[in-house]
C-alpha cells in the first residue's frame, strides 16, 4: 500500500566490514604504531600461567625466607656479628744493638706466618752477658696475647727495655659473614724501637773471652771474667764472664734440653761475673794501700821496710804462741815502688795497721781509700744491678761475727786484700783506671759515644805517679809476678794478686790488673780466674798476656 510506512529492522552488531575501510582503497596504515591492528582480549590460558608463575615464586620467596629465619636463623646472626671491623695489633720492631763499629749484635727479622718478628742475635762469644735477650710477645691458650710487646731479660735487652720497645700500632680488618676477609687499613703506624750502641768491641770481647776460657780449662779454673776501659772516658771495649750463655737459645726458648742444661750448669753461665761476682781480691789492691799511706804521711817515697819473710805479733791470750803474720818469700829492704812490684805483704802489713816504730793508716784509714776507688758501692754502670762487695770494718765484724772484736790481725789481712774484703772486677778495673788517668774514678758506661762522668779524687798527683811506677816495675823486674806482661809491643804496667779461697785454702783465684801504655794511658783491664788449684799465681797473667798478643796481631789499635 503506497500510504504504509515501511518498518526499520534494528541490529545491535556492526560487522567489521561495515566500518573498516578496503585498506586498498585507503593510504597505508603506520603499523610501527600499531594502525590497522584489530584489538583482542587475552586468553585465559596465558592469565592462568601468569598467576602461577608468580604464585611459585611467592612460594619460594616465603621458603627462602622460612630457611633464614627459622632454620639457619642462630647461625647467621653469628655469622653477621663478625661482619664487622676488627682492630688488632701491629707489632712494633725491637730497636738493633750494635757495637762501637757498627756490628749489628741484635736485630728483628721477619718471619713468615708469625704475627711479630724474632729477634735474631750475632754468634759472637764474650757479649752475652752485656748484650743480654728479649722474649718475644706470647699468647695464652685461647690464642689472646698476654704479653703483647717483646720484653728485655737480661743484659742491654733489659737494662734499656724503653728504649728498644717501641710502640706498637694497630690495623682494621673488615670481614664478612663468611669471615673472608674484605679489606685491611693501618689505623695506627707502629714507632719502632730506638736503636742502641755499645761501647763494646764484639770482636775484641771474644778475643778476651777466649784468652779467659782457654786458660780456664787448661789450668782447671772453673770460671772467670774480664774487663777492658778506656781510663780517659769510662766505655767499656770488653766485659766477658766465662762461661756464658746462648742468647739465640734463650730468646726462642723452644730448646728445652740445652735450656735446661744451662740452668744447672755448674759453672752458672746466667751469673755476670764481671759485675756481680764478688771476689776477695789479694794483692792487687796494694797500690791503694800505698796511695793512702803516702797521703797520710805514714811513709815517703823513699822509706824503705825490711821483710824478713814475716812478721811476728804477742798474743796477749797464749804469749808463748805470738802470732805470726807471714810474707809469701822475704823481699829484703823495699820501698814503696819496690814493694808493689814485689808484691811485699809485710811492707803493707806495717803501712796498713802499724809495727813497733812504724806506723801505719789503721783500719779506718784504709777503708777510707778503699772507697774513695769505688769499693764498697756500685759503679753506677747505667742500666745494670750490680753487688756492690764489702769493705771490712770494725762495725761490720760485730754485725757479721757477733762478740768477736776486731784485732790487729783483721788490719793486716785487709791491707794486702784478704778477709772480709770482696771486689767485683768492674769495681776494680774502675780504681785502677783512676790510677792510671791521674785521679778520676770514672762511671763506667756500655754506650758510645756518651758524655764521661766522674768524681776528682782528693790526691796528689805525685802520689798516683808513684803507683804508676810501682805497677810499672811489677812488669819489668826480673823477679816479679807481672814479668809475663814485658811483651815489647807495648809498655804495661801491672799488678798480680792471688787470694786462698775454700774451707781450707784449697782453691785460688787468680787475679791481674793494669794499664797501658804505661806513658800515656788509654785501656785499663782486670781479668780473674775462679776457684783454681793453687800455686800457679801467673795463670791470670798469662791469660792476659795470650789477649794482648792476640791483639797486637788483630786489632793493634786497641794497644795504643
């Protein structure tokens, strides 16, 4: 019917068709930006694999977590503790010691997987006791030092510890859980110990030592010692003791037999001789006698006294038995040069405590010179101990032998060195060095080039001279007991001395002192043999002359 009107069908859907273009019938889409592309919705497959996949790392992620947590969660906290900085310390060097060349007597080396370096110590005999060893630092038994630094024990090691030490420093260490180590830095630098010079001669001291042991054995003397100065400074160039120990022994301390051995030595090796063994000293103190009594005005250079070979006291206990004071051979009339040389006890029996017509200086008048040479007190040898022997006195007697006096005879033993009297050879070289220098008891010292000290004997200088000459006469005269120091290559003066030692004056020590050259002083020296057979007073003596040739032929400079 023309009047109806048509009715629209309505459809919800588009077909593609009805919206896109022929894309032939079009310009070109730019499909680097995705023009022309159909959108399509994910499938549900590909949703479902992703949300599995991060639902199994969820799950090991929690695993993980529930393993450093829970399981290992102790061991990692302990572990993370020592992922931190750690301070530990850097160990200083010990400073070296030398001698008066230059000679390297002790160092520290590096050891390879020691956390400090050891000390190392030259082989030379004759230095151990004045060298002395250091032990090293030591941990306890959790591996924690203890001793953190290396300490001195003996000798030079102990006697200048503060100088050598150092200070040691200190380094970080980082490290990580698994106690690897990340990095190193030094916090603090160490400052390394200072180093020491000896007055000392390595060599001329094992040239001494040797002389010293060789007559020790050969003759039977169970120990000795010796001392060389310089009388214009007070350095020590030699100071043995025989016998002596290993100081590389010592300062490891691994070798516990050869330890052991020197411990129980009968010969007691630790003992410094030269300055801690105490010695009756005999005849070698004569020259002293002879200074005070020239000082005292008792005698004259020319008073002459007769020794008949002994000398003869009433005994106001038994006056049918005198008491009779012997000489060691009668000497005839002497004087006082006369009677050091000889070596006349009955001249310094008379000049020390008095006969008939002559007097003597008593016994406090010998005291009195015994120590102003230094006897009776420490040398003041910077760094040492030392014993500082005895000067028999009346007030001594009564404290060491109760209710027994003193008599005449106590004055005269004492006046040729005998008694009670004790002497340490440092002691000794020093008053024989204020002898030859022209009256200056020097401080002995073991460091170079140090400042000389000393104190100016109250004396006359003509009175010096005349023991000079008097020491000087021991080696040139024909019957004297010095004679075996007439070596032609250089002009010593000297004094001998034996004292009787034992229960029954069955041992002797063995005693030689001196100077030279005789006109113009440099060195003096004293040398003792310990506790040999009697009757050979000269061993002393010999040794020293075996040294001087020794020393003529290696080190000729010590001789002038």
């Amino acid at each position: 019917m023309l009047g109806r009107r048509r009715k629209r069908t309505v459809n919800s859907e588009i077909a593609p068709d009805e919206i896109f273009a022929d894309s032939s019938n079009i310009p070109a889409f730019d499909t680097d930006h995705f023009e022309g592309r159909v959108e399509r919705p994910l499938a549900r497959q590909a949703l479902y694999g992703v949300g599995a996949i991060i639902i199994i790392l969820l799950l090991a992620y929690a695993g993980q977590a529930w393993n450093l947590e829970l399981r290992q969660g102790t061991a990692f906290a302990e572990a993370a503790q020592n992922n931190q900085l750690l301070e530990s310390v850097v160990f200083a060097d010990r400073g070296i010691i030398t001698d008066r060349t230059g000679r390297v007597l002790a160092s520290d080396i590096e050891t390879p997987g020691s956390d400090f370096p050891t000390r190392q110590y030259a082989p030379w005999q004759g230095i151990a006791q004045v060298v002395g060893y250091a032990k090293p630092p030591a941990k306890d038994a959790s591996g924690n030092y203890y001793r953190n630094t290396s300490v001195g024990i003996d000798g030079a090691e102990a006697g200048f510890n503060s100088e050598l030490v150092g200070t040691n420093g200190a380094k970080i260490t980082q490290t990580n859980a698994l106690k690897q180590v990340v990095s190193q830095s030094t916090l603090v630098p160490p400052q390394n110990g200072s180093p020491i010079t000896l007055s000392i001669d390595a060599a001329v001291s094992q040239g001494l030592y040797q002389a010293i042991a060789n007559m020790a054995q050969s003759s039977h003397f169970v120990a000795g010692a010796g001392v060389i100065m310089d009388v214009r400074t007070g350095q020590i160039i030699a100071m043995v003791s025989y016998p002596e120990f290993s100081l590389q022994t010592m300062a490891d301390g691994t070798d516990t037999p050869a330890i052991q051995a020197l411990l129980s030595s009968p010969g007691l090796p630790f003992l410094n001789r030269a300055i801690d063994g105490l010695y009756t000293p005999g005849s070698i103190v004569k020259p002293i006698v002879a200074i005070g009594a020239l000082t005292e005005g008792v005698i004259n250079e020319n008073t002459q006294i007769l020794s008949t070979g002994s000398i003869s006291i009433p005994n106001p206990y038994d006056p049918s038995h005198p008491s009779i004071f012997l000489d060691w051979r009668p000497q005839g009339w002497v004087n006082v040069r006369q009677a050091i040389a000889v070596s006349s006890d009955v001249f310094f029996y008379e000049v020390g405590g008095g006969y008939q017509s002559q007097p003597g200086i008593g016994i406090s008048g010998i005291d009195k010179y015994f120590q102003m040479f230094g006897f009776g007190a420490p040398t003041g040898l910077q760094g040492f101990t030392e014993s500082s022997g005895v000067v028999p006195s009346p007030a001594w007697k009564a404290r060491v032998f109760p209710g027994d006096p003193w008599n005449i005879g106590d004055t005269y033993h004492t006046a040729i060195g005998q008694y009670g009297l004790t002497v340490t050879p440092l002691q000794m070289v020093r008053a024989v060095a204020a002898i030859a220098n022209g009256g200056t008891l020097l401080t002995p010292t073991l460091l170079a080039s140090s400042t000389p000290e000393g104190t100016r004997l109250p004396l006359n200088p003509e009175y010096l001279t005349v023991a000079q000459q008097g020491m000087r006469l021991d080696v040139t005269g024909n019957a004297t007991t010095g004679h075996a120091l007439d070596v032609g290559f250089v002009d010593v003066a000297s004094k001998t001395g034996t004292a009787q030692i034992g229960t029954q004056n069955q041992f002797e020590n063995s005693w030689v002192t001196g100077f030279y050259p005789y006109e113009n002083p440099h060195y003096a020296f004293a040398v003792v043999l310990e506790k040999g057979p009697p009757g050979i007073p000269e061993n002393a003596s010999i040794a020293e002359f075996n040294f001087l040739t020794w020393l003529n032929q290696n080190y000729p400079q010590y001789l002038q």
